[in-house]
C-alpha cells in the first residue's frame, strides 16, 4: 500500500508540473514593457536618454533574450554571464554608440537594474507570495492576462495626463541664437541651448563658459587661432596663438573625461524671442564632438545667461537696421 501510495503521489506531481503553462506572446510583452522602462531609466541615470524607436529596439532584443526561461535550467554563474552579455548587446542596441567608457556604464547600469528586478521577483515567490510568476536562469515570467496589461497602462496614462493638467507640463527647451566674434572675426550665427544642467566652468578663475562645435567655427576664427585648435583636436601639442589667452579645460563629456580647449577673448551676442543679451570676454570651450545630437551648435549655462547683461530693445532694433542697411 505504501509503495502504491508513494507512486500515485509522484505521478500526481508529474501531472502537476506538465500543468505548467508558459504563454509566449505574454513572455515577450511582459518582457518588452520591462525592458522599455529599464532603458529609459539607465538613459536617466547615464545622463543620455535614447530616442523612442531605439528604445524600442532594445526592449525588443531583451524580450527575446528572455527566452532563456524555456531553456534548461543552468547553472548560476552561466546563467550570470548570459544575463551580462545581453545587457550588453540590449544597450548596444538601445544607445548611441559615444565610447567604450560610456558604454560600459549603460551595461552596467542595466545589468544591475534587470538583475535587482529578478531578485525582487525571487524575494517574493520565495515568501509565498501569490504573484503568479515563475524564474528560471533569472529570466521572470508573470501570467497575467493583455486586459490586465492593457488596462495598467491605460490608468498610469490618465494619472500623467492628470498630473500635467494640475501642475503643468515640461518646460520647452530654450534655444538661442547666438554669434561669437574675436578681434573683428565674426563668426556665423549657432544654434545655442540653454542647458540649466550645464556647469562647466573655468577651474582658474571660476568663470561660466560657452561650449561651441569646432567644426562650425572653424572657418571664421583669426587663423592663429584657427591652427591651434586644428593642430589639437588633430593630436598635436601646437604652440598657442600669440596674444590670445588659450587654457586646457577638463570636461566630463558622454565618453567620459575629456581635457578640450579654451580661449578667451569673444564678445558674445544671444538673440531669442524678443530678448538680446551681449557679453564681453567670454570664454568659450571647443569640442570636436556633436552637441544634442548635431541639433545646436553651442551649450551655455544659467550663469552665464544671466552674466551678459540685457540690452534695450530700442537699441537692438537700432542694430538690426544698420545691419540691414549695410
């Protein structure tokens, strides 16, 4: 009687565990929606957050990977590393590509978000509590219906439109206009961002500079000038130009450190939508690399907005005539 007993328990947990349902379409939607909000948080954190249809990619290429779950179960230290090396190819997929430092850093941070999301998951079960989720190579599945899913994301979409209507929306970006001119060169007007979030600034005298694109400057700087920053984005050590204050700026950029060049000297002149700004003696950094991804031109601080002082209206209109007139 015993041994009948103990062969009909084993075949009732035979036909339990061959109860065990797994819906791909949920797998991969689930997965996606994860993954989709991971990306956007390790954009965050990173400082360069990727646009919507990379985004999209990325989930799409973690929701795959979450077919590991049907895989045998493998042991811990591979299941690890498989983990590892698709965090690396989701980011690779999600992120524009701005060097091996910035790179790692997005891994990372996804590795470890995904990785903290499955421990999560685990801790739960682990207590007993009724999730409806099962793991395996610390890939989560959750059983949950699409209303369920659909009807979530329809209640977190009416709570922002909420929260916009009572406190308001995001504020736009600022852009400006802006020229630089040194010793009578005047440069072409750019494209200028006014990034609250930018505090470069001079380590020796403390001042708030202007970030601007090299290349969009090139051809209307004084050629002394013009050699020293081709000969130093070119790898050289270039003799600074004569008479022109030059400093070596490290700055913190998406690949990571960076030490760019800095002159001083330009009178700077901002023009946006019914306000003009000059400054004298600006410092401005230049940097070979693309600024908000090619779409500005130059980024300059809060500080040194409210630095260059306002000039009248009457007298910028003054000045738009004679430019015209000439």
């Amino acid at each position: 009687m015993e041994a009948r007993a103990g062969e009909h328990a084993r075949r009732k947990e035979r036909s339990t565990a061959v109860k065990t349902v797994i819906y791909l379409d949920v797998l991969l939607l689930v997965n996606f929606l994860v993954a989709y909000l991971l990306l956007r948080a390790v954009g965050f954190l990173c400082g360069a957050p990727p646009g919507f249809w990379r985004t999209c990619a990325g989930a799409v290429m973690a929701a795959l990977s979450s077919l590991i779950l049907l895989a045998p179960p493998l042991p811990a230290a591979l299941s690890l590393l498989y983990q590892a090396a698709s965090a690396a190819a989701v980011c690779r997929t999600a992120c524009p590509f701005r060097g091996w430092r910035g790179f790692a850093h997005q891994t990372v941070w996804y590795f470890l978000l995904n990785l903290g999301l499955a421990g999560a998951v685990l801790l739960a079960l682990s207590r007993g509590l009724p999730l409806g989720a099962q793991t395996n190579n610390f890939a989560v599945y959750w059983a949950v219906s699409p209303s369920l899913l659909v009807g979530c994301a329809v209640l977190v979409y009416l709570t922002l439109r909420l929260v916009l209507l009572v406190f308001g929306g995001p504020k736009e970006t600022e852009c400006w206009q802006l020229r630089l001119s040194l010793d009578g060169a005047d440069g072409p007007p750019l494209a200028a961002l006014l990034d609250t979030g930018f505090l470069l600034r001079d380590p020796l005298s403390g001042q708030a500079p202007v970030l601007a694109s090299y290349t969009s400057l090139r051809g209307a700087l004084p050629e002394a000038v013009a050699a020293f920053l081709a000969g130093f984005f070119a790898g050289a050590c270039p003799e600074p130009p004569p008479g022109t204050p030059v400093r070596l700026i490290p700055c913190k950029t998406a690949s990571g450190m960076r030490t760019l060049p800095a002159v001083g000297g330009f009178s700077a002149r901002l023009s946006g939508p019914g306000k003009v700004r000059q400054a004298d003696r600006v410092l401005v950094v230049f940097t070979d690399q693309t600024l908000a991804d090619g779409s500005v031109q130059a980024l300059f601080g809060a500080e040194f907005y409210h630095t260059a002082r306002p000039v009248q209206r009457r007298f910028a209109q003054a000045g738009r005539e004679r430019s015209a007139v000439e």
